[in-house]
C-alpha cells in the first residue's frame, strides 16, 4: 500500500471519528453517576400492641363474664381451661381455648405460646379451705409473662389483701385469713416483677344485673358488694387503658356500700 493511500484510509478514519476527540471531555456536561436512593428511616408510631388477650380462670364467674365484655368489645381471647372443665359458654363465644392447669408451669408456659398476646388477665381465684392458686398459680402465670416478652398483666385480687386488710368487714375477714394472705402475696410478687400491672380489688361478688355506678377508685379504705358484671367492665376499662398501668385499685359501688343496700 502506497503513502498515499495509507495517508487517505487514515484521512477517512479521522473524518469518521473527529467528534469523538474533537475536544476533551467536560465533567460539568456529563450526566450524573447513577447513586442508590437514599435510605429513609421510618419512624416508629404509637400504635395499639398487636394481638389478643390470654384470660386464666375465665371458664366460669368473673372471668367468664370478663371474656364476655372483651369479646363484645371485639377482642380476640384465648382461654386456658382445665381439663374437664366446662367449656360450652366460651366455645359459643368463639373464644379459642387451650386446656391446662396453672399450678402446672409447663401448662402455663404452652398457652403463653398458643397466640400472639400483647395483656394477660388473671382472675383466678382458690376457697378458704384451698387457696393454693391464688399465688401459686398467679405466680407461674407472671413468671410465664415475662418470658414471653408480654409486658403488661391484669390481676384481679380482693379486698381484704395487701393494705386493704382493714376495709374488709370481720365477717369475710375470720373466715378468709389464707385466702388474702395468698392473694396479698400474689399481687407482692407481681409489684415486683417489672411488669407492668394493674391490680384491681373487689369486695363480695354478686350476680345480678349492673348498676353501672361502679367505678375504680384508689382508695384502699372502701368496701362494696360489686356485680360480676359491673367488675368486668372496669376490667375491660383497664385493658384499654394506660392511665391504670402499676396500680393498685378499689372496684367500688358506692349504691352497695352498706350491707342493707344489698339485702333491701
């Protein structure tokens, strides 16, 4: 090949790619280097704890009208029962059950795992002759919570434990020595087990249909007779509510405060 056409092939070559090189490249005109987008961080809202409420004791009683006030408000409850026990009425509520004894702690430990629960409510409750599962059972139930990471638990005791000993009037109070001495040192053990807590405190139980005057009070020097089912709608009250939380209260009738309010 010739200089001379060499010198033309280059002389194309040169035509073809001039642009390219014709000046040098300015950063400021190139387009930007694609970046990954920048990672937000999404703050952590305020929002109600996610899941159902486990209720121990709630075959029958206070219990079983609290598992009726929760499921009209809509809650999803879990029951522990015990074997044998009578499970019609929680069953028509469609309320889940799993059967277990809480003197068991295995039993206890097995129903905290059943669902996902974000309260606990205990109503559980011995006789004078057997008292045994007002602290022991309570007992396995706050240890079981605070495994399981639940943070706040519900304890229904009685008027009568703890420095409300005075307010119970001497005919509950001759018979019922163990019965408060046990429930005083299941609401002991639960004040201090960094739980949150609400203790709620009854005087004589009825059933009969609610007044709808009671009210919770923390005044540990008040007695009434108290319906089951006015009792189970401050508990429901409690549950929905933080302003309760590592307290110690009085459910109070004062329309039943005296004995011949109930008797005329």
């Amino acid at each position: 090949m010739t200089a001379f056409f060499r010198f033309l092939i280059a002389a194309m070559l040169m035509a073809c790619l001039g642009p390219a090189f014709a000046e040098p490249i300015d950063p400021a005109n190139e387009p930007p280097v694609p970046r990954a987008a920048p990672v937000v961080k999404v703050l952590e809202m305020a929002l109600p704890r996610p899941g159902g409420i486990l209720v121990f004791g709630g075959t029958r009683g206070t219990g079983l009208e609290v598992v009726r006030a929760l499921v009209k408000g809509g809650e999803r409850v879990t029951v522990m029962a015990r074997k044998g026990a009578n499970v019609e009425a929680l069953k028509s509520l469609n309320v889940n059950v799993v059967t277990g004894d809480a003197l068991n702690r295995d039993d206890v430990n097995a129903a905290f795992a059943a669902a996902p629960f974000r309260e606990v409510l205990s109503t559980l409750g011995g006789t004078p002759k057997d008292a045994s599962v007002d602290y022991e059972g309570n007992r396995n139930i706050i240890d079981a919570a605070k495994n399981s990471g639940i943070p706040r638990l519900v304890l229904i005791s009685a008027i009568g434990a703890g420095d409300s000993a005075p307010a119970a009037p001497w005919y509950l109070a001759m018979f019922k020595t163990t019965y408060f001495g046990e429930k005083t040192k299941a609401e002991n053990y639960l004040r201090t087990s960094g739980l949150e807590y609400t203790i709620v405190r009854p005087g004589w139980l009825l059933d009969a249909p609610p007044s709808n005057h009671a009210i919770l009070i923390a005044d540990a020097t008040k007695f009434s007779w108290i319906t089951r089912s006015d009792l189970a709608n401050l508990v429901v009250t409690c549950l929905k509510s933080d302003a309760n939380v590592n307290k110690v209260l009085t459910a109070f009738d004062d329309g039943r405060s005296q004995l011949w309010d109930v008797l005329f």
